[in-house]
C-alpha cells in the first residue's frame, strides 16, 4: 500500500467523520409536554407524533415527550413555548382562553350533537381561525385532538334529572364559564387541580365532578364514586401547540413534517380515545351504576344554561358565536 493511497484512505475516513458530525450537530430535539400518562389516548398519541416527526424528517427532528406535567402546569407550559424553553405541547383547548379569551367558546355547552359534528367544525374553517388567533400571541396551533365528552359522576347521589345537582359540591375544570355552568345548574361548583380530584373525592370534601370516561377508568374514580351519568354536556376538544419560537426556527419542510405528523396523530389519537372510551363504559358497568340522562332532561340543563351562553357570547364575541352556530346548523341541515 503506498504512502499516497493511505493518505487519501485517511482523508476519506476523515471526511466521512466531519460529515457524520455535521449530521448529528444538526439532529434538534423538541420537547412536548402534556399532562397525561402513558395508557391515555392523548400520551401515546404523542409518541405517535414523535415517531412521525422522526420519520417525515428523516431523524434531522426528534419529538420527546414529558407526561405527568412534569415540565409544570398547562398555563406555565404555554409561558415556556412562548419564550421558547419548551417547544410544544398538548392541552384543553378551553384553557388557552387566557391566552386569547376566543378560544373560551370551546368550553360551550351542548353546542355539539356527536363527534362528527365537532371534527367537522375544528378541522376546517372554524377551527383554524381560532388557532390562528394564537400565532400573534406567540403559539401555534397544529391540529386538535380531543379529550371527549363530560359526563357527570357522584358518590352519594344518581342524578336522574337535571334539578338533582342543586346544592351538590361538583369539581370544575378551572375556567370561568364551567364554574358559571356549574352555578347555572344549582350545584356550588368547585375548581380544584386534577390531580387532586381522587383524594377530594375519598375525602368526601366533594361531592363530585365530570371527566369523560376515559379519565374514570385511568384515575380509578369508580374506586371513590357509585354513580356515572352519561349527559354528553360537554365536548372537549384538545389542541396540539408549538411555539411560535420553534416554529419559525423549522424550514419550510421540516414545518410541512410537523404538521403533517400532528394531522396524521390527531386522527390516530380521536380513533384511540373512542375505543378506549366504549371498552372503558363496559369496565365501569361492573364497578359503578350508570344511566342516560333523558332527552326531556337534557333540555332542561340546556335551559338553564342558556343565560351562561349568552354572557359568555358577549366576552368571545357575538359574531364568532353566530358563525360556529351557522357552521353546525349548516352540517345538520347537509344530513
């Protein structure tokens, strides 16, 4: 082997050392943080994000995701993205109303008949514009998910029509409007962490609350609760965010990855929280008693809270209100 073929060996291996250096160096890894854990349709449906961002960018993106809120609370998340320490996450869409107060419709009841109602509202025109009211707030909407319908569940008492929450201490998510929902049906509502809701209920300082299925079934509530009542009052929609930061700092294709990678996921994620909500109905049958609220009954709770509707129409703005209804009425009359 002479001395000027060895060389060029040496040189070759050299290049290929830079190279795969300069591979690596431009490997990023976003963080996305949730409040779920894993066995939720929301936590794995964000790894499945993270598997598709890798994939569509061919490694140069890496997605990992931090459950359990261990990167802090939702409104200390959305800080974080904005000023760019954390890049994305997963959360109730309802909550970003402290972000921008449009966003507040979403916690709306009885707006919504059944889920293909809602995945047509949040997926086109409608559901943009709200995401898009984000961007100059310094967030980004990627797509929605869902947390699913609220039902209501108790310990003491069934309810078996609407007058039957007066005076009964239910838990609300912390958000104005449910609080005022709550008052409107005469219990005396009681904003509280979720994952301080478990020892409240065994504590019996509450009476009790309303989570969609899934979250009786993986928070073990049927361990502390008799009763779940199936109102479908409420549907609640999650958004995938990320920072406008991290946002502008992707390339146009790395941007065309990650979003295709949170549209493909939400579909994964809205077929994963159905089943896991019909298989977890079928678990709790054998722990807790369950009912449907009536239709006529039903109406009634949407009664009452129809002053809440109209006070909160004025703070997210008439026209957009009148523009989700026509939108809805608009599916319903296409049927």
């Amino acid at each position: 082997m002479t001395h000027s073929f060895t060389f060029k060996l040496a040189a070759i291996a050299i290049a290929s050392g830079l190279l795969a250096g300069g591979a690596r160096a431009q490997q990023r890894t976003l963080k996305l943080a949730t409040q779920t854990t894993a066995g939720t349709a929301t936590y794995d449906a964000s790894v499945k994000f993270a598997d598709l961002v890798k994939a569509k960018t061919g490694g140069k993106l890496a997605v990992k995701v931090y459950g359990g809120g261990t990167l802090g609370k939702d409104v200390a998340v959305v800080s974080a993205m904005q000023g760019g320490t954390v890049e994305l996450c997963v959360m109730n869409s309802s909550l970003l109303a402290g972000v921008v107060r449009e966003m507040g419709i979403l916690d709306f009841p009885f707006v919504f008949d059944n889920e293909k109602e809602a995945y047509a509202v949040l997926d086109g025109a409608f559901g943009k514009k709200l995401h898009g009211l984000l961007t100059p707030k310094g967030v980004v909407g990627l797509s929605y998910w869902e947390q699913g319908w609220r039902q209501f569940h108790t310990g003491k008492k069934q309810i078996t029509k609407a007058d039957d929450l007066a005076g009964m201490k239910i838990r609300v998510i912390e958000t104005p409007i449910y609080t005022d929902f709550m008052k409107a049906m005469g219990a005396n509502p009681t904003p509280l962490p979720y994952p301080e809701l478990y020892s409240a209920l065994e504590q019996k300082a509450i009476d009790g609350g309303t989570q969609p299925v899934t979250n009786v079934v993986n928070a073990k509530l049927y361990e502390v609760q008799k009763y779940l009542t199936i109102t479908n009052h409420m549907y609640s929609p999650q958004s995938i965010l990320i920072g406008r930061k991290a946002w502008d700092s992707l390339s146009p294709a790395e941007q065309k990855a990650v979003q295709e990678a949170a549209d493909e996921a939400r579909d994964f994620q809205r077929k994963l929280s159905q089943e896991r909500n019909a298989q977890g109905l079928e678990e709790l049958k054998k722990t807790m008693t369950i009912n449907a609220l009536p239709p006529a009954e039903l109406a009634k709770m949407a009664e009452k809270a129809r002053p809440v509707v109209a006070r909160y129409t004025q703070i997210v703005g008439a026209p957009l209100v009148a523009e989700m209804n026509a939108e809805v009425a608009r599916l319903r009359g296409a049927k």
